[in-house]
C-alpha cells in the first residue's frame, strides 16, 4: 500500500467515526424514536404534593390574539405573567423555554351532537392533545402519558392530580414538557389571581372572567356562573359537575392494576347523568358576559375533571402531538 492509499483510508475511517460518533450523540441528545415508557406499579391516589411557585418566568409574557378569515389567532410565547415552580425539579426534567405559535381555532364554533373525548384508547394511547389555550397564551392539557406498568395497550392511564405519579406540578398544577412547552394540568391559580379571581375567595357575587378558549373554538371558564343559564339576572352558583368516582374496586390480573376506584387512574371517574350542573364535557348552553345572546360554554371545576376531557365542538389541533409525552429518564 503506497502511502496516498493510506492516507486516503484513514481519511475515510476518520470520516465514518465522526459520522458515527455524531449519530450516537444526537440520539441521546434528541431522543430520537419512542421514549421508553416508565413501569409505575403504583395503584392508589395520593395527596397532591405541589411545588411552590415563587419564580419568575424567564422572560416577559407575549400574547396577541385577534380575528382573521373566520378564526380566533393566537400569537404566544407561552411565558405566562404570573409566577412558576422551580424546573428542572425532581418530578419533573424539563426546563421552560420560550415558544413561538400561531395558534387559529374557529370563530364560530358549532356544536355536535356526538362528543369528542381527549383520551382515546389505541395501542398507542391517549392523542395528549391540549384541551385549549388561555388568554395568556398558556396551554391548558390535562392529559399524561403515564401508564401503569408502562402498558399503553391495557390503557391505565394515570391522572395527573390523582398523586399516585408526581410530575413536579408547581402551584399552578402546571409542569413543563420537553421543548419547555409549560402547561396547565389543573386549575390555573396564577392565572385566575392575574384576573382577579383569586380561587380561595368565595365568589358568589361576580361571574367567573374569560380564561381563553377551548381548541373547538369554544369559551372556557372558572365554576362560577349565572344560577339560571338562560337569564343573566339570576344570581351567582357555583356550578357542578357530574363526574364522580366508580364504586368498587378496578378488575386486576395480569393487564389489570386491581385496587379500590380512588382517582389514580383517569379510568376510576364516570359520568353520571343528572347529577351536576354541566354535561360530560363539562360545559353547558348559557348566557355568559361576553356572550348574551347564549354559546356553549366550557367551565373548570375544583372537583374532577377540572379541565374537561371531551370536546362538544370539533377541536383543531393546537401542537404537535410529540410535544404531549412526558419524556423521562428511564429508571
């Protein structure tokens, strides 16, 4: 081998090791492909634990939102105004980042008359899509990707204010997902104290403010709202919903977690109709302030779902579906 031959393979074996150094590199950077699931084996709801939120945001809020060829424009940053947890944090691996969306949902929503739930059972689990967006640009999405023994196709899904998993929830039972997407898993207490609707108040006196709307299009509010929903001069209620708890206990066996229906599992609630104010999407047809004239209306409650699991309009998807799963270190 004279020596331009030699030189010419070690020039190319140099090349295949830096491509192959670099492809490892961006799979553990990136984690490319599906992330590994986590096997929890845990089967009761426990106290939610939440992480102060006494830190301000990394950057200021940015939120624009306007009107265009039938559609309500979202501009956002998804920075909210109020403060946030700590992240990274132990439940939670992730580190706020400043987005840049366009979100467009309808202008003129219609409603269905067969509902749309956020969770659908697949082999491959839930669609984690968000339920919608606040005003401040925020998204709210009650959804994990959690399942118990890592099991998609059994669908135990974990709930994310059941306890039984922490995900590092801050006080505004928000966390971050990867690509810093922060996002509400429950009642927005920062927002609500930025509009003046502090939820450890009694509030019978005012209507619940607009907290943004739903990815139908849709307007989503707090529990409290006229007692009457067709008469603007009835007085303030707190509004109910009809989901509650399954007697018993979960079937167990080899796909089954077994133990008692207690809220660990978005599977241990069902709706029962008749008993609350609002429907299984935890909305109803009512006069709102913004609205007088009547519209379907989305409104959180402090009891489950608090942020609703099904949609009465057709929903847009508002992000990449990636973005849902609550990537983490396999343990």
């Amino acid at each position: 081998m004279n020596l331009g031959n030699f030189k010419m393979r070690q020039q190319h074996l140099i090349a295949v090791a830096i491509v192959l150094v670099a492809t490892t590199f961006s799979f553990v950077l990136f984690g490319q492909g599906p992330p590994r699931m986590r096997k929890h084996q845990a089967t009761k709801a426990t106290t939610l634990v939440l992480m102060p939120a006494n830190r301000k945001p990394i950057t200021s809020n940015r939120v624009r939102i306007s009107e265009k060829d039938g559609f309500r424009v979202i501009e956002s940053n998804d920075i909210p105004n109020h403060t946030v947890g700590e992240f990274p944090n132990r439940g939670n691996p992730n580190t706020i980042a400043s987005q840049n969306w366009t979100i467009r949902i309808p202008l003129h929503p219609v409603a269905n008359k067969k509902i749309t739930p956020l969770h659908q059972s697949t082999e491959r689990g839930p669609p984690n899509m968000p339920f919608g967006i606040g005003v401040n640009g925020v998204l709210f999405e009650p959804g994990t990707a959690e399942f118990w023994m890592g099991n998609r196709g059994a669908d135990w899904n974990y709930e994310a204010l059941g306890g039984a998993v922490s995900l590092g929830l801050d006080a505004n039972h928000a966390h971050v997902q990867p690509g810093g997407v922060y996002h509400y898993h429950g009642l927005p207490t920062g927002l609500l104290n930025e509009l003046g609707f502090p939820d450890d108040e009694h509030h019978s006196e005012k209507h619940s403010p607009l907290l943004g709307w739903a990815a139908d299009g849709f307007p989503v509010y707090y529990a409290y709202g006229y007692s009457q929903p067709d008469d603007s001069k009835s007085e303030i209620a707190e509004l109910t919903t009809g989901f509650r708890l399954k007697e018993g206990n979960r079937p167990g066996g080899q796909n089954n977690p077994g133990g008692q229906y207690d809220g660990a599992f978005i599977q241990d609630y069902e709706f029962a109709q008749g008993t609350g104010d609002l429907d299984e999407c935890n909305g109803r047809f009512c006069i709102t302030p913004e609205f007088p004239e009547g519209t379907y209306a989305y409104f959180l409650t402090d009891a489950w779902p608090v942020i609703p699991r099904a949609f009465r309009g057709t929903p847009v998807l508002l992000k990449e579906r990636g973005h849902g799963s609550h990537r983490r270190p396999g343990r």
